[in-house]
C-alpha cells in the first residue's frame, strides 16, 4: 500500500521496518472521527488476532478489542485531539475473547497539514505475569515476616544499620519501627560485647550464619539471651543480612540452674564422703580426749591441753554436722511439728542474735498446717536466715519473718510436686544481691563477708536441710532493696500426726545390766565404745560388719538386749542386719550409729524400738542413750 504523500523509497524503509518488528506496528490516518487502519503488519495480525484485512479501513482501537470510547482510551483520544503522543499498559482483548497485557503507543506523523498516526503493539502478558507474581511473592514475604512469631530483621551488611524489622522484634525489644530503622546492630548489643562483635564480623565471610548465641538489650536495660540465625540477601542491590532471633533466655536459665544443681549435687557427696569420716575420727578422739579428762585430775598439767582438744574437735564436729547439713546426708528425726510454736520458742534467742538497731517483726499464720521435719533442724535454719539477714542490713533496719499455708495446683517442678506447703518466709530491708552472687550463695564457703565473719557454711546448711527435709527455698534479692528467702515444706497429713504421737513402749532393763552386740567396721570406733560399755558394766558382743554379727548373735544362746550396729557397712548395712535379727528375736531394740543418712531410714527404719545417735558422741551422750533405751524409757 502506497503512503499518499511519502516518497516510494520511505514507503519501502518503513514497511521492511515494520515487517521485521516483532511489536504490532499499524498505520492510520485521520478519518471523519477516528484514525483509520491504513496499514499493519504480521506481528500485529498474531497479537490481536484480527488479520490485516479485518483491520483495513476501520478505526484504530479495534486491534485492542475495546470499542472507540472506552474509558482506558480517554488518554489516546485526547492525544489525538491535541496531536500528541500517548503510552500506556492496557489489559486488551483478542479477536476470540482471549485477554492479554500490552503496551500501546499512539505516536502522530505529521506532514505538512496531513496527520497520520502509527500504533506500536507490545505483548507483554509474560512481563505483567512474572511482576503479578513477584507482587504477590513479596507479599506473601512481607505476610510471613511481618507475622512471623520470633523477631526477625534485615540489616544493611556494611553499615549495620536496621532496614526492616517485624512485629515480633518490637514486641520482644520495646523498640518502635522508627526507632529501630534509626539504630544499627550496636545499639542493642551490651556494651561489654560490642569488641565481640566486631572480631565476629571482621572474621566473617558471608553465606549462613548458623546457631550463634548472643547476648541483646532490650529498651528497658533487661538482657535476653538469644541464638541468631542469618543469611546473605541483597536490598535494592546491596548487600545486607536477614536475621532470625530465637530467645533462649529460658533455656539458658534451666540450663545454668541444671549446672548449679550438678556442681552442688558433686560437692554435696565430696562433704558428705569427708563428713562421714571425720565423724568416726573425732568420735574416737573426742571420746578418748574425754576419757581422759574425767579420769585426770583438776591440778594435772596435762589437763588443759586435753580441755584445748576437746573444744577443738567440738568446733570440728561442729563444721563437720555443717557439711552434713549441706550434702543431705545428716541423719534427721523428723516429727509432726508446728512452724509458729518454733518461731516464738525462738523469738527471744533471735531478738539476742541480732543487733538492737534491727527491728524483728513476726507475722505468724494462726491456721498454719503442720509439717514434718525435724525441729532441732528447723531452728538452725531459721537461725542461720535471721543472721544471714543480719548481716545484709548496716544500720536501722527490719527483719520480717513470716509463716502461710500454699496451695501448688500444678507441679513446679521434679522437686515440688503438687500439693501443700507451709511456707517460712525471712525478709530484710538489706543491701540486696546482685545476679552473680545470687548464683552463689549456696555453695559452701563462698561468702561475701570479710574475714572472720562468716565461714560460708550458712545458707549451704539451710540449703541441705530443706532439701534432705523434702522441701524447696526460693530467694529473690534486689540490691538497694533488700533480699527475701521462701522456705516450702510439704503439709503433714492427719495420719503424719497422730504417727508422731505413738510412742514406743518396751520391758525395763536394769542400767549397767544387759547384753549388747556392738557392730562397727570402723576398728577405732569400735573399741572405743566397746570400752566405754564394759566401762558402765555391760556385757559386749563385738561384730565387724553385718554378716559376722549375724553370726555372732547365732552364736550366742543368750538374750541380746540392745543392737548397736553402724548404719553404713561393707556387705550388709546397719538396717538389713536389724531386720535379719528381729526375725529371730522378737521385740530386739536397735541403736543405730551414723556419720550421715545416706537415705537408710526413708523406707521405715525407725520403727518402735529403734532410735539414733549421731556420729560423733561423747562418752556420756552413749551412755546416756544406752540407759534410756534399755530402761524402756527410748
């Protein structure tokens, strides 16, 4: 087709221009109201389906599929009417109904008074599609990180500053989305490990980041402990980082309180293990040292370096029922008791113990259930928290020591299963701890105190005690504030009760008079009681261990009066070799030795006819116990 008014050689240039253009290329000239097809080329005919015959003569917007005046080609009609060029991405239709995305261009050639107008066609329905589906990628990225339950956040890899975060991130850190686009990854690092990070980055190579724990600060000052994970990921074409903030503060937590119970559980059994045999030791020396001194005039020279002896092994024993106490393999003697009547027993002694410008407040529950433990224990913890609060308070200030009942629905813990508790509560107005020493105050002989104060031993002894006692302490301490201890000893039952008050009963023995069958594996400790015995005039049977005793007692065709055996043996303990013998003979009364527990008595050992008596004793303390069970009256 001749262009009316082109030359014949620009006719030829530009067909075989629009002939080889992939784009729909038409020509149309001005007609009575819109420009009229005049020419279009193949690709045109495959973009909209309309052949160029079809096309020929009739206005230009048919190769859209849209009729003359549709509102997407208002900018095209005014274009015309201003002969101007005009541009836009339309959804177009197909001659068979088919839709499809496009650019149209309508571009105006003017020659003198004459317009013709070339209509360019470009298919971009793949170009649309893959930007339909990038949109909707990022949104659905934007909806997974905006609503992603752990903080997550992207940051510019070279200045480290934020450039997106979720609301998780501001939920957890208390940071605004401003305020977090204005910080880099410093601003919420600990001071102390800011050095840190940068070895880390320096040393960094990019690619994953796996599993790397932290320390963050949130706004409010508070450090969570966290695990990071990121990845490498450019923003707008720049390297930058997405993180992923998993907090693990709890996990941590259970897991330093998992440590310290491991570490306190290792030097519970070395104290236990050393308590245990020092106890024989001193049983042996102190005893010989009082043997000595009874039989020793007032006016021997030696006489005071046997007194000097004795108060040392009284202060080693002392430490060693100290140690005990920590490690939970103390022997106790639990009964029924009330908390309030021990409080008041001891309010006078506690008002001496502490100074007279600390004020001792008592707020004691009167419907306050009973507990079982055993008493002499229970005062040296409330003795040892009164001074431990003591001690945490320089001038004028208050001791509050309070008693309730608690109800524990669901089980805290392994330790602290659901049920009753009473509750002994020690609070000071104090300096307060801080979280390091918190973490401490249990171990023996750590202390905070100067020399000469404290040995350490306090707070581990009320820790032991509670623990072997089936209890659990809590403590919380704000420094400035003050620090206060929660002691939970289980409620006793109404059957725990009415068993305490059943006392044993058995026929009297004339003191001095009687058979005892003695088994110690300690050969020190034995001799000596076995002296002490034929001292006070009984008839002593002596054993190595469990099974000669056993044999010993077969032995004998008499009647032994009183078992005195060791509780921890090699073979056989001091419990299974009791049952062996009350088997044979009925009604046999038992005195059971012991540096330390070692959980012997939790099954029912200490049944009528069975009593106690502490590794180490004095001369007069065996005696004593002995006359007073072979008398009926243990």
């Amino acid at each position: 087709m001749n262009f009316s008014g082109l030359p014949d050689m620009l006719d030829a240039v530009f067909r075989d221009a629009a002939d080889s253009s992939a784009d729909g290329i038409l020509l149309a000239e001005n007609g009575d109201r819109a420009p009229r097809v005049i020419y279009s080329n193949d690709a045109a005919a495959g973009i909209s389906g309309y052949s160029g015959a079809e096309l020929a003569g009739q206005p230009w917007s048919v190769c859209t599929g849209r009729a003359p005046h549709d509102p997407d080609l208002q900018p095209f009609e005014e274009a015309i009417a201003r002969r101007a060029t005009a541009s836009a991405g339309l959804r177009l239709r197909r001659k068979d109904g088919a839709e499809y995305w496009a650019m149209v261009t309508l571009r105006p050639i003017l020659r003198g008074q004459r317009t013709h107008w070339m209509v360019r066609l470009r298919d971009i329905t793949g170009q649309r599609n893959a930007e339909r589906q990038l949109q909707e990628s990022e949104k659905r990225y934007r909806l997974f990180f905006e609503n992603h339950v752990r903080p997550v956040w992207v940051y510019d890899s070279l200045t480290l500053r934020f450039l997106e975060v979720n609301r998780a991130a501001i939920e957890t850190y208390g940071y605004s989305r401003e305020e977090f686009l204005g910080m880099t990854l410093f601003d919420i690092r600990p001071a102390e490990e800011i050095p840190l990070l940068k070895e880390h980055l320096a040393q960094k190579r990019g690619g994953e980041d796996l599993a790397s724990i932290w320390r963050h600060r949130r706004k409010d000052g508070t450090v969570l402990f966290v695990e990071i994970h990121s990845y490498d990921l450019e923003v707008n074409g720049q390297p930058a980082r997405l993180a992923e903030i998993i907090d693990v503060s709890v996990r941590r937590s259970l897991e330093e309180q998992l440590l310290q119970a491991q570490k306190m559980e290792a030097i519970g059994q070395l104290a236990g293990g050393i308590s245990h045999d020092f106890n024989n030791l001193l049983t042996v020396i102190n005893g010989y040292a009082a043997l000595l001194r009874e039989n020793m005039p007032d006016d021997h020279p030696m006489r005071d370096g046997l007194v000097a002896i004795g108060r040392a092994g009284e202060r080693a024993a002392a430490l060693t029922h100290q140690l005990l106490a920590f490690s939970r393999k103390q022997v106790l003697q639990p009964r029924v008791l009330n908390l309030n009547d021990l409080v008041a027993d001891m309010r006078s002694m506690l008002q001496r113990l502490i100074r007279e410008d600390i004020e001792l407040v008592t707020m004691l529950n009167p419907a306050l259930c009973n507990t079982e433990a055993d008493p002499t224990q229970m005062e040296q913890v409330v003795m040892n928290l009164a001074i431990n609060a003591r001690d945490a308070i320089e001038s004028n200030g208050k001791i509050t020591i309070e008693t309730r009942n608690a109800e524990q629905s669901e089980a805290a813990s392994a330790d602290m299963p659901a049920g009753r508790y009473v509750v002994l509560s020690v609070r000071d107005n104090g300096k307060g701890m801080d979280a390091v020493i918190m973490g401490r105050i249990f171990e023996p002989f750590f202390t905070t105190k100067e020399k000469g104060r404290g040995t350490g031993l306090g707070l581990p002894t009320v820790y032991g005690i509670i623990k072997q006692s089936g209890g659990q302490i809590a403590v919380e301490s704000t420094v400035g504030v003050g620090t206060e201890f929660r002691v939970y000893l289980p409620a006793a039952s109404a059957a725990e009760a009415e068993t305490s008050r059943q006392e044993p009963s058995a026929a009297g023995c004339e003191p001095g008079h009687g058979t005892i069958l003695l088994v110690e594996d300690d050969e020190a400790v034995r001799q000596f009681i076995g002296s002490v015995l034929h001292d006070l005039g009984y008839q002593v049977l002596t054993a190595e261990d469990g099974e000669h005793a056993a044999e010993v007692s077969e032995a004998h065709a008499g009647a032994i009066d009183l078992l005195i055996s060791d509780v921890v043996m090699p073979r056989m303990s001091g419990y299974e070799l009791a049952r062996r013998l009350a088997a044979r003979r009925a009604g046999l009364k038992v005195l059971y030795l012991s540096g330390y527990s070692e959980d012997t008595f939790a099954d029912g050992a200490l049944k009528p006819f069975a009593r106690l008596l502490p590794k180490p004793f004095s001369p007069q303390e065996l005696g004593s116990k002995v006359q007073e069970m072979l008398s009926g009256a243990g």
